[in-house]
C-alpha cells in the first residue's frame, strides 16, 4: 500500500504556515500602495493648481487686459504666489510621506 503524499507532517506544517507568511507582506504592500495612492494625488493637486493658473494667464487675454505696468506686475506677482504656494505645499505634503509610509510600515507590522 503507497502512502498519501498529501499525509507527510512536513507538509501540513507548511500549509499552516504558508498563510502566516503571506499575511504580512501583503499588509505591508497595502501600506506601500496606499502611500502611492496619496503621492499621486498631491502631485494632482499640484498639477491642478499649474492648469488653474494657466487658465487665468490665458482669461487676461481674451478679457480686460492690465493697461499699466503695475496692473501687470501686480497680476503676475499673483499668480507666481499661487505657484509658489502650490509648490510650498505639494513639497511639504511630499516631505510628510515618508513619515507617514514609515508610521503605516509599523502599523501594518
């Protein structure tokens, strides 16, 4: 009479143990992915706010336009400002990731 091979201890123990060992590597991508997921819609946002300035750029041309030197400077001065802003924030957002990537890392851990 032949033995099951599906009878071996060594592999009963595996296929308990198969489980545990997958658990953790796909907490871990979950984190890693929603890390991603967060990145990509900072860099949404920031995309958002360059085509929102683009746009008034583009309105100054087909409506009043400034007829003073310091009507001009003063719009762009205010467009580079939101630009800057932008920037400033989609930067800090971007600097808080790895803290957070790290802080999800241990939780999922």
């Amino acid at each position: 009479m032949s033995q099951n091979p599906f009878d071996n201890p060594m592999l009963e123990w595996w296929q308990q143990q198969w489980p545990k060992g997958v658990n953790p590597m796909v907490r871990l991508q979950q984190a890693w992915l929603e890390n991603l997921a967060e990145a990509l819609q900072f860099e949404a946002e920031f995309l958002m706010a360059i085509a929102q300035s683009g746009e008034r750029i583009a309105r100054t041309f087909d409506g009043p336009q400034p007829t003073t030197p310091e009507e001009v400077k003063a719009y762009y001065e205010a467009l580079v400002k939101e630009m800057s802003d932008a920037q400033m924030k989609s930067l800090e957002q971007a600097s808080r990731l790895s803290h957070d990537f790290r802080k999800r890392l241990w939780e999922k851990i």
